[in-house]
C-alpha cells in the first residue's frame, strides 16, 4: 500500500510540472528564480514522502503548487506585454514615426474586417511592413505578415489570403 501511495503521489507531482510551460533561453531573472523555486520545492517534496510523515508531505505539495503558481503569473505576464495597445502609448510619444506620410496604392480604401479574404494584390511584397517591432507590433506568427493598407494596419495570413487582425487608423 506504501509503494502505491508513493507511485501515486510521484505521478501526481510529475504530471502537472509537464503542463509549465517552457520558454526561450534568453529568460528573464525572474522566471529562471521560479523554475529554480519549482526545482527546490519539488526536492522538499520527495524528502517528505521518503521519510513518510503526512504534514510534511502536505505542506511540501502546498510549497510546490504556491511555487507553480507563482511560475504560471510571471510567464503571463511576461508574454502578455506586447498586447493590443502597447503601440499606442508608444505612439504618443513618437508621433513622426506614425506619420501617414505620402503613401498610396493602385487600388481604393476598403476596410478590413477579420476573416475577410482579400486579393493577393493588397497583400504583396510591396506593402508589407518590414520592421514590425519598430512600430510595437505583436509578433506576426508563422505564415503572417503584417502589411499596410492605407493608415490602417493589417495582418494578414498570406497563404489563405485571411485577415487575422486589424489595426484601423493606425497611422495618423
């Protein structure tokens, strides 16, 4: 009956520490301190069931879920911080760089709404928006590309021909 306790919380402990996700290398301080909390608390874990007293185990698997937790907060966070508006903040600040400046193309203004399939013409090479991260534009993804259509900002899927997003009046 021990070893089946012991097999069962070891499962228990294994399998929601495959579910943290993982990130890129270059981490910040912060979440490598909780991944290292996860490893430490984790530790603490198997010591306590190998000596068998059930409050320690039980504060252990308190420690680790608090360590997870805490984990799971800071890696939202820090993938949350490019989001839907952080460009505009930033455009305040530096309005020449969102300059509408002197841009046309061979075809009228349509506005985009998301899903709509647009023509390979309005999508081209020539339209693309080359330094979306000079603008604080959320990463594109695979397959994506953001493009200008006007003032407005579009990202499209160009191998479906999709709009995945709009950014109307983007540029002033």
């Amino acid at each position: 009956m021990r070893k089946l306790m012991t097999t069962m919380l070891m499962a228990a402990v294994a399998i929601p520490s495959l579910a943290v996700p993982t990130v890129a290398s270059a981490q910040s301080r912060e979440l490598r301190r909780d991944r290292q909390d996860i490893r430490d608390e984790r530790r603490d874990l198997n010591r306590a069931v190998r000596r068998g007293d059930r409050g320690d185990v039980r504060d252990a698997r308190e420690d680790l879920r608090e360590a997870r937790r805490e984990y799971r907060e800071d890696f939202n966070d820090r993938r949350h911080r490019w989001r839907d508006n952080d460009w505009s903040s930033y455009r305040r600040y530096n309005p020449r760089l969102y300059a509408r400046g002197n841009w046309r193309a061979p075809f009228r203004y349509t506005r985009f709404g998301v899903g709509a399939r647009i023509a390979p013409a309005y999508y081209g090479s020539a339209y693309w928006i080359r330094d979306p991260w000079r603008f604080r534009l959320p990463v594109a993804g695979v397959g994506r590309r953001w493009i200008r259509h006007y003032n407005d900002v579009v990202l499209v899927d160009y191998r479906r021909g999709r709009v995945v997003r709009v950014i109307p009046a983007f540029y002033r």
